[in-house]
C-alpha cells in the first residue's frame, strides 16, 4: 500500500465516534452444563384451608339436611286426574277435609274454589239432605228488588219488631243493610246462629262443665265476641257454599254427641232418635228421617242446650204420612207478596 493510500485510510477510518454510540460488548460464549436433568416428579403438597366460621357450620348442617331429606312429592299431583273423577273424589270428603286442600296449592284451591258449589251441592245432598230443609239460607239484601228495600229496612215494621223486640242473649240480630228481614230469612238467621253457637259449647256439654251465663240486663264483652263470630260464620254461609256445608257438618256432630251423651243417662226415659255406631261412622243425617220426637223447639237459652238433643227446626212430623214435612223453600218469596199486599 502507498502512502497515499495509507492516509487515506487512515482519514476515513479515524472519523469521530457519536456520544449516543453504543459499543458492541463481544458475546459471551454460554457454557451447557454437562448435569443430568432432575428426573423426579413433583409433588402437589397444597391443601385446602381449613374454615370455621358460623357461616359455614351454617351451610354445612343445612347441606347434611338437605341430603337427609326425602324428595319432595308433587303437590299437584291431583290435578293431572280427569276434571270429572277429580271432582269425584272431592264430592266424597266431608267438608271439613276440604279446607286443608285449599291450602295445598294455588291450583288445587283455585280449582276447588271455582267448583265449590258443584261440589257442596252434592255433598249436602249426599249427607245433610234434612239439615239443609231444617236450616235453609237466609237471603242477602242484594238480591231482593230494589223497590221492597225501604219496607224491609223500616224499623218501625211490626214484623221485624216483634222478631227483635227481646233479641235472644245468644244471637246477634241481622243486619237490615245486609240480610233480609223478612219473617222467613229472620228465622232462617236465628237457626243457624243457634247451630254455630251450639257446636261451640259440646266440649263443655260432654264434660259437665257449665256454660257460661249472662246476666239479665247486660252483655259482656265476650258473648259480645262470641255472637259476632257467629254472626260472622254465618254469612260466611252465605256467602261460599263450602262453609254452609261445614256448618250443617258440624250441626250434625253436635247432634250425634248429645243423643249420645243424653243416651248415657238411664235416669233419662224421653222419646229420642234411634242412632246406631253404623249412623254415626257414616257421617250422614240420614238417621234423622226417622220418626222421632219433635224437633222445631228453638233454644231461646243457653240453659236449654243441657237437654236438646235433635234441633231441627222447620220440619213436623206428620203421622198419617209418617214422614217428616218440611217448610216450603219459597217461604221468602211467600212473605214477600205478604209485605206487598199490607
């Protein structure tokens, strides 16, 4: 090389070096390790974090509940039967096993509630056919014409003050504005209060304790409650026909017991119905279309529930016919043309 060249070169090659140059670092030659690689497997040493807290004790014992538990049985299953035998099936209880059904489901009670009258009619034909003529409903207000309403709810009206004149201690009397008061529904009303209240005092009439007594002249607060709730029991009648057949259910059962109780009694030689152990296992009042002594004595006291028997007002027994004779179902429309004419 000449000299020219060689300066060449070196003023080419001398050229100065930036600040913000990096300086290439040889690299480093990596040595591979000549050891055996770790052939033992490894060991998942990690448990689960042990918890007390009463919210877990909760959730446990709740889980060992749960799978303890039987599984559930379907509520509904009555309603996947045919409407008809369904209905069948319910016509045969009494009326008493009804109401625990309508708390069973929604659909089970909104079935049974849209059927009730169905369902009542042929139960009170089938075991309260006699009660039912002896304690017919007295009408509603509403559903007499508009036009007798000031004539029934005229408290000057001779009939309706010598129905009430000297209200019975043991009845509440009807409500003008709501029951009817003609001479009929008046009497119908009675009857069924005289019912609810009866039924009320046979534990005490089966174990010998006295009734209760009100003085004369006054009313206590709790005969001022039980008449109201007998009041309230039967327009409860009124209003759904599953509760007049659970009235004329209970009637019935105060019946049985005191032909029963008064049955017991040797020193006590009346005239009473003829009641067998088949009669009462039955559950019906068929047993009070036989011959009997008279029923249509109304209690004006609770005095006389120690000797009444068979209450079955309305009715006569007639002997040429032997058969019992009831008061015509028209009676109220009877004493309504009655109120026209006067």
């Amino acid at each position: 090389m000449s000299t020219l060249e060689l300066d060449y070169h070196i003023v080419t090659t001398d050229k100065p070096v930036p600040r913000n140059a990096r300086r290439k670092t040889p690299a480093l030659k990596t040595k591979t390790s000549t050891k055996a690689p770790n052939d033992d497997p490894l060991v998942d040493r990690t448990k689960a974090l042990a918890l007390h807290s009463k919210r877990t004790e909760r959730q446990r014992k709740k889980l060992a509940k749960k799978s303890l538990a039987p599984s559930p049985q379907p509520i509904n299953l009555l309603l996947n039967l045919p409407c008809e035998l369904l209905l069948e099936i319910l016509c045969t209880l009494p009326p008493s096993a009804l109401f625990p059904l309508l708390r069973v489901s929604k659909d089970l009670r909104a079935f049974i509630l849209s059927e009730q009258r169905l369902i009542a009619d042929r139960i009170i034909r089938l075991r309260y056919a006699c009660l039912a003529k002896s304690f017919p409903l007295p009408v509603p207000i509403g559903a007499v014409p508009a036009a007798l309403h000031p004539l029934l709810q005229d408290p000057s009206r001779t009939e309706l003050v010598t129905a009430h004149k000297r209200p019975f201690q043991h009845i509440q009397p009807p409500n003008p504005d709501v029951i009817c008061t003609c001479l009929a529904c008046a009497l119908r009303w009675n009857c069924l209060c005289i019912a609810v209240d009866f039924a009320h005092w046979q534990p005490n009439l089966d174990s010998g304790e006295p009734i209760r007594m009100v003085p004369r002249g006054v009313n206590p607060e709790w005969n001022q409650t039980l008449n109201a709730r007998s009041a309230d029991t039967v327009l409860k009648c009124i209003r759904s026909p599953l509760w007049y057949a659970r009235v004329l259910e209970a009637h019935l059962a105060s019946t049985t017991r005191s032909i029963r109780r008064h049955g017991l009694n040797k020193g006590n030689k009346r005239r009473r119905f003829r009641m067998t152990e088949e009669d009462v296992r039955a559950g019906t009042a068929d047993f009070l279309e036989r011959s009997g002594p008279p029923t249509f004595d109304i209690p004006f006291h609770r005095d006389n529930y120690y000797l009444l028997e068979a209450f079955l007002p309305n009715r006569s027994w007639i002997q040429r016919k032997e058969q019992w004779v009831y008061v015509p179902a028209d009676q109220h429309e009877r004493d309504l043309e009655v109120l026209l004419t006067d």
